[in-house]
C-alpha cells in the first residue's frame, strides 16, 4: 500500500527558454538554494579570479560545490584561501558536521571538532571571498545585500535567467548568503544556458566561455560537487560526462545537459530530500539522458529501500510520475 506521498513539480527548458517538457507547475516559484551556485561563481570567474589567483577546474568545482566535508573538500577549500590570502576565520557560512563520515570514524562526532571549513558552503563562500578581493571589496562584508560582492552575483543571477528585479524574492540561505526564490522555468533556463556555452553547436549563450569553463569543472570533478556517496556524484559517473546535476536545499536539484541545450529544475513540494533521487533519476529516465547500463549502480537513488531500526527492510520509496511533453 502507499503509505506517503511526496508531490513535486519539475521544468524541462531548452537554451531558447523553451519549455520542453514539464511536471506539475513549472512556474512553481522556489528558493533556489545551492542549485544557485554555478550562478554565484560565474560572477567571480567572469571578473577573472581564477586567472588572478592561479585557480584551476578542481578548485573552481569546489566553488560550485555542495561538499561532503571530506578530507579532499577541505584541502581544496584550504587551498582557494591561501591563494586569496583569506583565513578560515574569514569564512561566514557557519559549521555544521560534514555530510560523510569515514567508517572508521565515530558516527555522530561532536560538532566542535570542525570548522567553516567544513560546511557544504565553504567553496561557494571561498569563491565569493575571492570575488571580494576582485572588487576590493571588505572581506567582513562579502554577504551583504550591499556589498560589490552580491550586487554583481544578483546582477549575474537575473541576467542570467532573464529576470528583473520584481521578479525574484530575496532570502537568506542556509549558509547565511543571500538567496533567490524563483520560478522552476526561469531556473531551469539558466541551467539551459549553461547547457548551451558547452556545446558550440548551439551559438552564444549569455554565459559565454566562462560559463563553459563551470559546466567543464563541474563535469570533470563531480566528486568535488558533492561527495562519497551523493546523488550528484552517482550521476555524473552514470551519465559518463554528458550531464552534471547540482543539489539544493529543501529538496531542489538541476541538472545541465550539454548535448540538448537543457536545464532542468525539479522541487519536492514539502521538502523531502528522501524523494529528490527518485524523482531526478526517474526525470533522466524518461528523457533518455541515462544509458541502460547505469541502472544497477542508480536503483539504490531511484527507488531506495527503507529500513527499520533492525535493519529489515520494510518498503521502499518510487516514482510514479510522468512528463508531459510540449
């Protein structure tokens, strides 16, 4: 029998903007949480701190990244502050327990054993402490509605996803950055034109090479994007390259699919993030973006089994939408 139920709703939108396929509402409007961050970082690369600061595509896939904390995440985060001469202390996203934890290590350490340099964020807010430096801007105020810094992430955000101002509505993420709430379409057709930068076929995009030099990061080192055991990773290594997916708070995930010209966005209404692996992987499935072979190596995301507190199995959780197309 169904036990719950998560309703979600889910955009397909081509370079053009054109919506290709859709579930449920794609004009549902939606924080865009860490799937903003290709976004946030495009307006540090496009003003050149990579060349500044001797930053390569790891480091800049760790921008982009929602981290695991893992040793390897640390060290590059470690790296991206020497290089801009900042300190961990610089760092406002906050601590929290990273999202993976070696099996050797106990499986709830306490939370004081860790930094900023841990939180999933602290590569987006590296990116943004370099982005300051960029703009000589106070590096105490890089998180402020005012400062250079977020103007021109804002600035890079609307155009981006072609909206004006009264179009999005301003929060405050869960790493203390501001954030946008938006329209599954309109986020979905940013990631279109990430999409487009990457594939020459398809003309200039509004990203321009910059935005092809993110999508190339974010291909090449998906275990910088998430981490051991993430939905991100298992589907970049599914999808052998040809797409990359970016997780978001409050059960928000895009993906980028070079080879089309699409975005995707998709929202699990109540926020459930036990739902966001069925729902992508289902997604890809449907548009034939995931070859047959990576079913085995994707059916613990895409229909993952629930256990009880003995470990038995008691259900488990699926997709049961379908697209429509347009």
């Amino acid at each position: 029998m169904v036990e719950s139920v998560h309703h979600a709703a889910a955009a397909v939108v081509d370079h053009q903007g054109n919506l290709v396929a859709h579930l449920g509402d794609p004009g549902f409007v939606t924080y865009s949480r860490s799937s903003l961050k290709p976004f946030q970082a495009l307006a540090g690369v496009r003003r050149g701190f990579p060349e500044r600061f001797g930053l390569n595509e790891q480091h800049l896939a760790l921008v982009c990244a929602s981290h695991s904390g893992e040793e390897s995440h640390i060290a590059t985060a470690r790296a991206i502050l020497a290089a801009i001469g900042a300190r961990p202390e610089d760092l406002q996203c906050g601590v929290h327990i990273p999202l993976y934890i070696r099996p050797e290590e106990p499986p709830i350490p306490p939370k004081s054993q860790f930094s900023a340099l841990h939180n999933n964020c602290s590569g987006k807010h590296s990116g943004m402490l370099a982005l300051a430096r960029i703009l000589n801007a106070p590096l105490d105020q890089y998180l402020s509605l005012a400062s250079p810094v977020q103007q021109a992430i804002r600035e890079t955000v609307m155009e981006m996803l072609s909206l004006s101002p009264d179009q999005i509505r301003i929060g405050t993420d869960g790493c203390s950055a501001p954030n946008y709430a938006v329209s599954l379409a309109a986020l979905a057709w940013g990631y279109a034109r990430l999409a487009q930068a990457a594939n020459p076929c398809l003309g200039a995009s509004p990203a321009g090479a910059e935005g092809a030099r993110i999508v190339a990061a974010m291909i090449h080192y998906p275990e910088m994007v998430s981490g051991t055991g993430r939905l991100d990773l298992a589907l970049a290594q599914a999808s052998a390259g040809t797409l990359f997916t970016k997780a978001g708070g409050e059960a928000v995930e895009c993906a980028c699919v070079p080879a089309h010209g699409w975005g995707i966005a998709v929202k699990v209404g109540d926020g459930g993030a036990r739902a966001v692996g069925p729902l992508m992987v289902g997604i890809l499935r449907e548009l034939g973006l995931l070859p047959n072979e990576s079913v085995g190596g994707l059916n613990g995301f895409a229909s993952p089994t629930l256990y009880n507190h003995r470990g038995i199995a008691i259900g488990t959780a699926r997709y049961t939408g379908r697209l429509i197309r347009n």
